[in-house]
C-alpha cells in the first residue's frame, strides 16, 4: 500500500518481536474419511510472535473479559492470517478465540489484535 503503512507495519513487527515471544496457532486439518463418517484431519501449526496486554480498569470481571482470558497482539510476521476458528498456544495453554480483530488502516493489516479464553 503507502509507505507510510509499510513503515507502520514494520515497526509494529519490530516492536513485538522485541518485546513478544513465540506462540503457535493450531488450525483444524480437512476432514477425512466418507460424508457419513468424517474424521478430523491432522491439525496445522504455525509459528508467530505474540505480546500480552493488561486488562484496563473497565475490562474486569462481570464484563465481556473473564478471571483468566488472554488480551493481546499478534505479529503480521506469519505465513497466514490468523482465523477465528482457530487455536492460540501460548506458553500456559492452549486458548480459544473470543475476538480476533485485525489493526488494518488504509486496508493493510499492521498486527491482530485478540482476546481468548482457555
């Protein structure tokens, strides 16, 4: 897109990988087997680079965050968009997602933001 995006991009990039660390989305395989009786398909893993945020004050419990969910960012640095069917490995678990939320100005992505839940 515009330089300016680019610029923003690489820096959010930067920016996590210095201060993430390392996580893994598991997305479901392709269902095998007959229409009758699928089986689920060997589940893909991808690398990337994850930081944790706080919850603010407003975000507590008795609101849409819960004693124990996960807030965060995800790196663009990935070989696929993260999908909200998907599962978020982190170091203490595996986590599924509440909302995933792509930062996209000008219509290209600069990170994920997300909240999910074991």
């Amino acid at each position: 897109m515009s330089a300016f995006y680019d610029r923003m991009q690489a820096t959010a990039t930067r920016l996590i990988g210095r201060y993430g660390y390392a996580a893994q989305l598991k997305r479901a395989g392709a269902p095998t087997g007959p229409a009758y009786d699928p089986q689920p398909g060997q589940p893909t893993l991808h690398n990337c680079t994850v930081v944790e945020t706080e919850y603010s004050l407003t975000n507590r419990d008795a609101t849409l965050v819960q004693k124990g969910d996960k807030l965060g960012l995800i790196s663009t640095a990935i070989d696929t968009a993260p999908l909200m069917s998907d599962q978020l490995m982190l170091a203490d678990g595996t986590y599924n997602f509440v909302d995933l939320q792509p930062l996209s100005p000008g219509a290209q992505v600069l990170l994920y933001e997300f909240h999910c839940r074991k």
